[in-house]
C-alpha cells in the first residue's frame, strides 16, 4: 500500500499505463554509501520483477501448470502464468531504462563514475518528458522506439525463462 498511487492507479486502468509512489529512504542511512546504496535500494524493484517471473516460469518448466487456453471470458491458469511472467519481465526491463524516473536512472547514476554520472544526473528534470516521448514516439514519430530498443532484451528474458 506504501506504493499504491491513486492517480497512477487509475491510469493504469484506464490508460493501461500507470506508476506507484516511491518510497522514501535516507541514502546516507545505507550501509554501502548513499551512490552505491541508492543503485541497490533502486535494482530491488526490478529485481523483484525478475524474481517473480522466474517463480512463475519455474511453475511452467516443471510442468506444473497445463498448457491450456480458457473459457470465452474466464483465463486459463497457463494464460494466468504466462501473463504474470510476461507483464514481470516487460516491467522489470522497462524499469531498467536509464531515465528519470524509473529505477534504471537511479542505479546508473550509483553504479557510473562520477565523470559519467554526473552529466547524466544533471538531465533528472528532463527524464519524465522524455520518457513520455518515448512512450508516444509509436504515435507521433511512426517508429515505436521503446519497442525496438526493449523488445529484443525483453524476448531474450522471456526465451531464458521460458526455454523456448
């Protein structure tokens, strides 16, 4: 509930797009120093994307789950875990992009040297409209950048998985 954002929300309902609130934490309370520190605290969402994939994956490799399709509006539980890994796997991908303010940025700028970091952490303030270019480039460009740049990483995660 600490994430949960109304705003975000509702956007991710009926926009199919949406974001959680951050949480606060105090990067100099960190053990491994506040860069290095905030780059850990900020790959734990991905992480947690990728390890939620894998759980659900596990349950298809061991042949847990049938592979079956559903009822005219009720989803089989195959479709069920394919979905979960599939939405796991795009989210923790997308989050990794260097760009304020997803996760990625954060753990660019901790991981990076100073010399690189700190340019890249001078364009914060410019990361949401970029990203909302980004995410628009399919309607105003006619070339979906995100697709191109995160759609390979994305299937070859996917084929990792899913052994396919």
């Amino acid at each position: 509930l600490a994430h949960l954002d109304p705003l975000g929300t509702l956007m991710l309902l009926v926009a199919r797009f949406g974001w959680g609130k951050p949480v606060p934490f105090n990067p100099y309370n960190l053990r491994n120093g506040p860069q290095a520190g905030m780059a850990m605290v900020s790959f734990a969402g991905p992480l947690a994307n990728l390890f939620t994939a894998s759980l659900f994956a596990i349950l298809l490799r061991l042949d847990w789950i049938a592979v079956s399709s559903g009822g005219r509006f009720i989803p089989s539980p195959f479709e069920v875990v394919i979905t979960v890994i599939f939405i796991n796997v795009v989210l923790a991908v997308f989050n990794l992009l260097p760009i304020a303010p997803l996760d990625g940025f954060k753990v660019a700028v901790g991981l990076l040297p100073s010399r690189w970091a700190y340019p890249l952490s001078r364009l914060e303030y410019y990361g949401p409209l970029i990203l909302i270019l980004l995410i628009l480039s399919g309607s105003l460009f006619q070339i979906n950048i995100l697709s191109l740049v995160l759609g390979p990483i994305i299937r070859v995660v996917l084929s990792l998985l899913l052994g396919s």
